[in-house]
C-alpha cells in the first residue's frame, strides 16, 4: 500500500492507541473476548431468527422473536465494530493488503445489505406469516445470512493466525 492511505495505515499502526494494545499482556486477548461475545450476540440472535424463518420454533410468531432477538444481534454489532477496529489497528498495514480481511469485509457488507433488504421489503408483512407460511424470499434471506455470518467467522479464524 502507498500514498496516503499507506500512509494513514502506518500511523494507525503507529499511533499511542495500538501501540498500547500491542504492548499490554491483557488488552489483545481482552479484545478478542469482547470480538467473540460479540459474535455470540450478533451471530446468535441470526442464526435463531434465520431458523424461525426456515419453519422451526413454529409456536413463537416471526415478529415476536424478532423483536426478542433482533435488538442482541445490534448489541453485537456495537461489541464487533468497536473490537475489531482497534485489533485491526495493531497490525494495520499488513491486514489491509491480506486478501482474507477484504473478503471479511466484502461478506459483511453482503450480511449488513442482506439483513437490510429483509427489514425495508419482507419483515413489513411478517405478522400475516403465521397465516400465510413464511414466503420463499425470506427463506432465502435466511440461507444468505447463515452462510454469510459462518464465512464471517471463518475468515476472522483464518486472520488471527
Ligand atoms: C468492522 C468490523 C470488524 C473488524 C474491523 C474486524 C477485525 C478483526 C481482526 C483484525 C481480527 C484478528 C484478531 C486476531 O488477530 O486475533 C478479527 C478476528 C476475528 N473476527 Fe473480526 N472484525 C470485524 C467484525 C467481525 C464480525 C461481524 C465477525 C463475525 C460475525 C467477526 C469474526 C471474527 C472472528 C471469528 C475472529 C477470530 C477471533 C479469534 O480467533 O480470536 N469479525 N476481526
């Protein structure tokens, strides 16, 4: 990387913040921690709705554990992005060339866009599925975000080598 974004990478790198994660025996795997509770929250909410919306826990309506699941995976999402920035700022330079880090990033913005076109399209009609049967595109939702959130986790595994 070169020019100014090399240049605002080093001194991410290279700033009192980072330097001090790297430096402390505590705060890189505390982070670490946070990062996975976060995965916890945000995954875990996911998966659980993704489930309901494949036709199981068919006795809790859709947007009943939405609204009971939903506000956890944002939770994780505030644990995650905050965590994963700053683990990102020890090592800037080198993450920010690694192949592996832009297709984490690609897939979650595949996730963030896939969980955005369910709320704004599908979920509006979600109380009338306990009637109708949840539709096809919903289905499918569920199927993306799965395999996205697990490709996710799979590429964060494959960074902290
Ligand atoms: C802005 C968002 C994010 C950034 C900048 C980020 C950055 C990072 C970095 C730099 C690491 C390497 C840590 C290390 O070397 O131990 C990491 C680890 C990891 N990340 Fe993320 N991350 C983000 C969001 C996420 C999300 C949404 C997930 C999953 C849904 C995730 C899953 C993981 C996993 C599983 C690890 C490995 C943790 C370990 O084994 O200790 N990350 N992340």
């Amino acid at each position: 990387m070169s020019g100014t974004a090399g240049g605002l990478l080093a001194a991410l790198e290279n700033s009192a913040v980072a330097a001090a994660i790297r430096e402390s025996s505590w705060l890189y795997p505390a982070l670490e921690i946070a990062h996975i509770l976060g995965i916890v929250w945000l995954v875990g909410g996911a998966f659980l709705f993704d489930l309901r919306l494949l036709g199981l826990s068919r006795a809790i309506p859709a947007p009943a554990l939405a609204q009971h699941l939903l506000p956890w995976s944002r939770r994780g999402l505030y644990l995650l992005v905050p965590s994963g920035l700053l683990l990102f700022s020890t090592n800037a330079v080198t993450l920010a060339a690694d192949t592996v880090f832009h297709l984490k990033m690609l897939l979650l913005l595949v996730g963030g866009l896939n969980a955005g076109l369910f709320h704004r399209f599908l979920s509006p009609s979600s109380e009338a599925w306990q009637h109708t049967g949840i539709p096809v595109a919903a289905k499918a939702v569920a199927i993306c975000s799965m395999l996205v959130w697990l490709l996710v986790i799979a590429c964060g595994r494959l960074l902290a080598y």
